[in-house]
C-alpha cells in the first residue's frame, strides 16, 4: 500500500532538493515565500505564521504552495508582485489545466515547464500520483 496521501488530506510536500538546486542554480532566489522552520529552501523564507499572501514578495522568490483550496491566492499573488515589477517568482505546481486559476493567471502568460515524470517529493515513499509543472512569473515593470 502506498504511503502517499491525497492532497485533499495533506498539501504541504517539501520540495525535492535536486529539483529545487537546479531551478537555485539558474534564478539565485532570495526568498521561499511559502515554508516552514523544517523545509525552507532558502535562508530567508516566509512561515505559514507569517503569512506569505499578506507579504510584499521581491526579487526572485521560490514556492512550493500548499496543493489544497488555498492554491489559486498563490497564483495570484505571484502574478501580482510580477505584474507590478517586485517579483519574479518560480511555483511548482500540479498541472490543473482545467482550473479557473490555469487559465486566468498562467496558461498565455507565463513560462511553463511541465515535469517530465512524477515528482517524489521530500520525505514521501512514492512519487506523487499527478503531474507537476514549473511556472514561470516574470516581473514585467519596474518594482522600485
């Protein structure tokens, strides 16, 4: 029996630390906007306490946003701090095609990498049992 849990059931997987190195190693992030003391994957990070949807997101951000209801705020807020120049921000995602959020705030206006494969996420037995993608949220004016 796996020992996957349904995102319904649990939305916080750490993200794997090669995928995450590679992605460091070609935008340098400044800050994991959606962490915790545990999976934090840069030295400077937001924890759920301090609530990065309420932040102000600059320079070049990471996050690995819970999967549950809350998911569209993230994509929203990441294409907010692009859109008004603050922020570049790289989200890896479940590819939910069909959403509202899909295609009001990424699908045409963004840069999408769909993962080849399933992603095994961090401290998980098996690989994750949907497809993920890296979403690309470029600023797009001048945030000073």
């Amino acid at each position: 029996m796996a020992s996957y849990v349904a995102p319904a059931k649990r939305s916080d997987w750490e993200t794997p630390c090669e995928l995450f190195q590679a992605l460091d190693a070609e935008f340098h992030f400044d800050i994991d906007v959606c962490a915790s003391e545990q999976n934090h994957k840069c030295e400077a990070y937001y924890t759920e306490e301090q609530d990065g949807l309420t932040q102000e997101w600059r320079g070049n951000c990471w996050c690995n946003p819970p999967y549950g209801r809350q998911l569209f705020q993230w994509v929203r807020h990441a294409s907010l701090m692009a859109s008004t120049g603050k922020a570049t921000t790289v989200m890896l995602l479940p590819v939910r095609t069909d959403t509202k959020w899909f295609h009001d705030y990424i699908n045409g206006k963004t840069e999408v990498r769909f993962v080849r494969g399933r992603v095994k996420f961090a401290g998980a037995k098996d690989r994750a049992p949907f497809p993920t993608m890296i979403v690309i949220f470029r600023r797009t004016a001048d945030g000073n």
